[in-house]
C-alpha cells in the first residue's frame, strides 16, 4: 500500500519546499525561481499521478500516523479531489511562469515562499476528510493569501489588503463556531463520522445541528463569494497583483468544493435536522450574486474590478448549478467550475500585461495604444469570449450543461433566465470595454517621439514570448476542456457518482485498515489484540462501522 | 459554571461584533481578538463541562469522571492560529495606516476616483501620519 502515501505528497512537497525558499534561497532570486518552478512542475507530476490512482480504483484513504478514522485525521483521494489537486497544481505552474516571466515575484520579498505555501493549503482543502483539518488549511491557505494579496506594496492595495484580512478572520471565527456547535452536537468532526452521526441525531439536539450547517455555509459562502457575503471580492481582486488574482481564481473554488462535500456527503436532503433548508438559501444567494456579478461587469470602470464582477458572475453561475443538488446538475458544475478557473486567470494574466503598458492604468477609457496592441487584443478578446459563454471555447459548453442540467428543477425558469439574461449583459459589458481599450484607442494621436531622441527609460516594452505564452496556455486550457469535453465529462461523471455515494464514502473512510502489512512488535501486537476486542463489540453494529466504540468512549 | 461560561462567551461576543463594526484599525484589531476568545471558550465548552476532572481515561475507562480531550487539542490550534492571525493583522494594518495615514477598514469612501496606485500617488497625504496634528476622530 506504498501508493497511499502519495496521497500527503501535495501537501508535503510545498510544506518542505517553502521554508526552504523562505531562509536559505530568499537572497538568491535566481535559486529561489528555479527551485519554486521545479516545486510546482513537481506538484504537477504528483497531482497526475494522482490522477491515475485514483482513476484506477475507489476512496484511497490515507491515515495520518495510521490512526482509524473517527480518531486520527484522515486524507480522502477520490475522482473529485484529484481532479482539484490536478486543477490547482495546473494553474499554480501557470501563474508561476507567468510572475517569473513578467518579474512580478521580485517586487516584494518572499513571494515564491508564500505560493508555496498557498498552494500546500488549497491541495490540502482539496483533500482532507476531516472538517477540523479543513479549517487548519484554509487558515493556511489564507494566511499565505494575506501575504500575496500586499506584495508589491502600494497604498491602495494595502487598504485593500486589510480589509480582506479583516474580513476573513471574521469568517475563520465563524468556522471555529460552526465546528464547536457542530461537535457539541454530534461529538465528531470526521467528515465520513458526521455524516453517520447527523442522522442519528436526537431530535431535542437537531436545532443544533441546523445552526451550525447554516453557519458552514456561511463560511463557505464568504470563500465561494456568494451574495451576501461576496461584497469583498471586488476590493480584494482588482486591488491584488494581478497574477495573485489569477491564482486567487481556484481559491474561490475551494468554497464550492466544501459546499459540495458538506451538503451532499453530510447534510444530505434526508437529514431531518437540516432537510432542503440550505439548499433553498443557497439557490436565493446564487440568483442574487448572478445578477450582482452581470451588472458589475457592465458598470465597471476598471478593467481590473469588472475582471473581478465576472468573477462573481461566474461564481454565482456555479452555484445555481451546485444548489439544484442532483447528478446532473453537479456534473455540470464541475465541468463549469474547471472552465471559470482558466477563464478567470487568463483573463487577469492578460490584464496583467495590459495594465503594466498603460498610461492611465486600469482605468476603462481610451488612451493611445500601447505596444503590441494587436496581440492583447487577440488575447484578451478569446478569454473574454471564454469568459461570456460564446463558442468555441469551453464557456459556451459549460454553460449549456448547466442550463440543460437544470432543466428538471423546479427553479429552471429562474435559472435559466438569470444565466442567460447575466451572460448577455456579461457580453455587452466585455464588447464595451474590449473596443475601449483596443480599438477606439487605435484613434487616439500618439505623440510620435522625436528622431534620434533616447528612448525614455520607463517606456512599457514588449512582452516577450514566455511573458505572453500563460495567458495562451490558459486559452488553450478552455479549448483543450472544449475538445476533450467527452474524456472530462465521463471523468466527472464517475468523480459525481462518488460523491452521491454516502455510504460507499462512509465504508471507505471508516472500515478499519487491514493490519497485514503492519510491522509487529510488542507493544502493537497489544494494541492488535486490544482492536480485536473491540471489533467483538462493533461487529453487532448492524454497519459492521465502529461506531458503537466511538459513543461508548464518547460518552 | 454553564451560566458563567455562556455568558462570558455572549458578552465577548457582542463585544467583538460591536467593536469589529467601528470599521477603525484599532477598534477591529481588539474586536477580532475579543471574537477569537469568545470563540475559544465556546471551544472549550463544546465537550461539555467537567469539574475537576483530568482529560485522560482511567484504567479502561473506569477511572471516574473526565473530561473530553478533543475541545482542549482544538482550543490549542484554535488558540495558536488565532494569535498568529492577529499578529498579522496588526503588521498590516500599521503598515496601511503608515503609508496611507488613515486608519479606516471601509476603503471605499477614502479613495478619490482617478486615485491610482503607484509611487506618485503614495503618501499623498502626509509624509508620517505620526507627526499629523490633525485630532483622530472617534464617531465617523
């Protein structure tokens, strides 16, 4: 069973690799780009090989100093946080090219140890089966993001960044409320024991249980950026560096993950303490950021903030398809939420660009154009095209598995006008600004420089090749999920299969290991026997699961 | 013992919301550390309250009364990732208010439109906020 420990390698590569980057190579930017770019090309190689694990066969359970489940902590592989892990690593390497190539990571100390770090929490969020441990690695993951979100300085964007630290730790302290109440309740925070225990839960205890899965939600929601706790993502986006905000594209993801794992694994619609309850609240808040999402694109006066609005946009498209809850409709979702991860990145790597070659910055009026017009043009206009929904890239797929997906539920005439109607003012408010930035600007008289005089020393160059080549491959990436949407979608549809599986989920997490392969000496040839005792007394359990030892120690 | 507990957690609480509302640097910085205690005590008390009673079982669990571990390795992570959090929202909120001379959460009234980020727009309006003889207003 060698292969399950690959299964902590995406947490553990990053975790070695970024105290490294952060004392030994911090004086040596050429030694920490090298080893920062083998760290993610590396996480890319674990992240695939992942892949065919877990594609090979069911839930791999990894156990932490090989603890059972309820007790230790548990790291869960199947087709769905592969996937993420595979998504994360995939745009972690992108983005690193790309801050390499532009120069970004030099602005500031420490950026290639707190990506490391960022991507340590995120694969880790992807991965853990412990509702404890998910907590510790979005406090990871955040932390590292605070760190991110102020690189480079700046007065604005340390307001900004502020503001967003100040934000999330309101929203950690609602976690750690949320597990408290969970635990007070249930006596459990492994995510395959609560969903056993919340459906055994007394009744004069149910209101408990319904408190903290609508204060997980909450917390979720304020990651995924659902209305009425998406107001921080616009500040925070359009005021990061841009190829932080590009990474920052799979952080909002993490929300829709839990989201998922919680309220399909845990509360479940059969669960009588929480029943359709967050569901509902989650379809309203989804509507609601859709729209919100649209009419900030079309009102942005920024190139960076009305990146961020459809940012929302999309998020909030993501969610209506995840609140519907069925097979279908989450299928679509994963497919939509790989898609709305390259739109979003190539679309602020793009930006990037653009905005270091601007006179006026990000502001969205006309300006003389900048070098190389034509080639961000070209950009900018496929990622927006991927972006809004249009073929032939990915966006225009995605958006028509969810519409179809949703058309058995009983909110599809909502839904379906809110995507469609926010896709087209979505489109408007990307035509405005695309011919605003690249073709009115075309009119505007370029003061010509006089002959032979030097070239002034702050004059915006070129971008070379490799600068431009990640927002390409980010482009590419859509039309990759366009061409291989059949290989995708039968991938995803297994990945949705196990995650409707509770019980299958359930077994894999919570079946005891074989001790075969375990080394035997005195003192764990006790703990043998005394196991053995113990499964005396589950094996009358009618799961054949350990929970009736859980409660007795419990209790 | 329950009532003390539940109180202490409601008032830190309230404290915490009311303070975090102020939307000023200094206000926040305590209003999260107060929310952070009131959560940790919540923590602690989610195993249910025990007397007297040492965190570890008996001989086979007859050892007479005890109290649930898992609260108090929680509370532990709780209370260390929280004190880290908090050391680094004060490094950032110094920062903000040395280099933008204003320590207000709520950004958005506080930029002018056309305000770029950038090395001319820095420190627009005093070089030290520190020397700045204007009074720090507490009622925005």
């Amino acid at each position: 069973m060698i292969e399950t420990h690959w299964i902590i390698a995406p947490v553990v590569l990053p975790a070695i690799l970024a105290p490294l980057l952060a004392w030994v190579m911090r004086h040596d930017i050429v030694l920490a780009r090298s080893a920062s770019l083998a760290g993610a090309g590396g996480l890319v190689a674990i992240a695939v090989g992942l892949l065919n694990l877990a594609a090979g066969s069911g839930e791999q359970v990894y156990r932490l100093g090989d603890w059972p489940a309820p007790f230790g902590i548990t790291l869960v592989l199947d087709h769905l946080s592969a996937a993420m892990v595979l998504l994360t690593s995939v745009l972690g390497l992108i983005v690193l090219i790309h801050a390499v190539a532009t120069g970004w990571d030099n602005r500031g100390r420490h950026f290639h140890a707190l990506f490391q770090f960022q991507l340590m929490g995120i694969c880790g969020a992807f991965l853990t089966g412990d509702a404890f441990n998910l907590f510790v690695f979005f406090e990871i993951l955040l932390i590292a993001s605070y760190g991110l979100m102020i690189h480079g300085g700046g007065r604005v964007r340390l307001q900004a960044g502020l503001q967003y630290v100040v934000m999330n730790l309101a929203g950690s302290t609602l976690f750690l409320f949320a597990l408290g109440t969970l635990y007070a309740a249930t006596g459990t925070l492994n995510i395959a024991d609560l969903a056993v225990k919340v459906r055994e839960i007394a009744p004069e205890d149910a209101a408990l249980v319904r408190v903290a899965a609508m204060l997980l939600l909450i917390v979720f929601a304020i990651k995924a950026a659902v209305f009425p706790v998406q107001f921080w993502l616009p500040t925070t986006y359009s005021n990061a560096p841009a190829p932080v905000a590009a990474l920052f594209a799979v952080m909002t993801k993490v929300g829709a993950y839990a989201i998922l794992r919680f309220y399909i694994i845990v509360f479940g619609p059969d669960v009588a303490a929480t029943g359709t309850l967050p569901e509902k609240w989650l379809f309203a808040g989804a509507t609601i950021t859709t729209v919100i999402g649209a009419f900030g694109v079309l009102g942005a006066r920024r190139l960076m903030s009305m990146i961020s609005f459809s940012v929302i946009f999309s998020m909030g498209t993501l969610m209506l398809a995840i609140s519907a809850f069925t097979p279908d409709a989450t299928l679509a979702a994963l497919y939509y939420l790989l898609h709305s991860t390259f739109a979003t990145a190539a679309l602020f790597l793009v930006a990037c660009h653009i905005l270091a070659r601007r006179p006026s910055a990000d502001l969205l009026h006309a300006s003389p154009p900048t070098v190389q017009n034509g080639i961000f043009a070209a950009l900018f206009f496929a990622a927006a095209i991927g972006m809004a929904g249009m073929p032939p890239l990915s966006g225009f797929l995605g958006k028509l598995v969810v519409l179809k997906a949703l058309i058995p539920w009983e909110h599809a005439e909502i839904a379906w006008v809110v995507i469609l109607g926010g896709s087209l003012v979505t489109i408007v408010g990307f035509a405005r600004a695309g011919s605003m930035l690249f073709w009115k600007s075309t009119a505007e008289p370029v003061t010509e420089p006089e002959e032979d005089a030097p070239e002034p020393e702050d004059a915006p160059r070129p971008a070379t090749a490799l600068a431009l080549a990640p927002a390409a491959v980010c482009i590419l990436m859509m039309a990759l999920l366009s061409a291989l949407a059949g290989p995708v979608t039968r991938y995803l549809g297994v990945a949705v299969a196990q995650l409707y599986d509770r019980e299958g989920y359930i077994a894999a997490v919570l079946t005891p290991p074989e001790d075969g392969d375990r080394p035997v000496d005195a003192g764990i040839a006790l703990e043998a026997e005394e196991a053995a005792a113990q499964e005396d007394v589950t094996v009358e359990d009618e799961d054949g699961l350990t929970t009736g030892v859980i409660e007795e120690v419990g209790q | 013992m329950e009532i003390v507990v539940a109180s202490s957690v409601g008032v830190l609480t309230a404290g915490g919301v009311y303070l975090i509302l102020r939307l000023r640097a200094f206000p926040v910085i305590l209003g999260i550390a107060m929310l952070s205690y009131a959560v940790n005590v919540f923590l602690f008390s989610t195993g249910g309250l025990a007397v007297d009673a040492a965190p570890i079982l008996g001989d086979h669990g007859e050892g007479g009364p005890y109290t649930d571990p898992l609260p108090q390795a929680l509370v532990l992570t709780a209370i260390v990732i929280s004190f880290g959090m908090t050391a680094v929202l004060v490094m950032i909120a110094l920062g903000a208010y040395l280099d933008v001379g204003d320590d207000h959460i709520n950004m958005g009234a506080a930029l002018p439109e056309g305000e770029t980020d950038g090395p001319e727009g820095r420190n627009s309006h005093s070089p030290n906020p520190l020397e700045d003889d204007a009074p720090v207003r507490f009622n925005p």
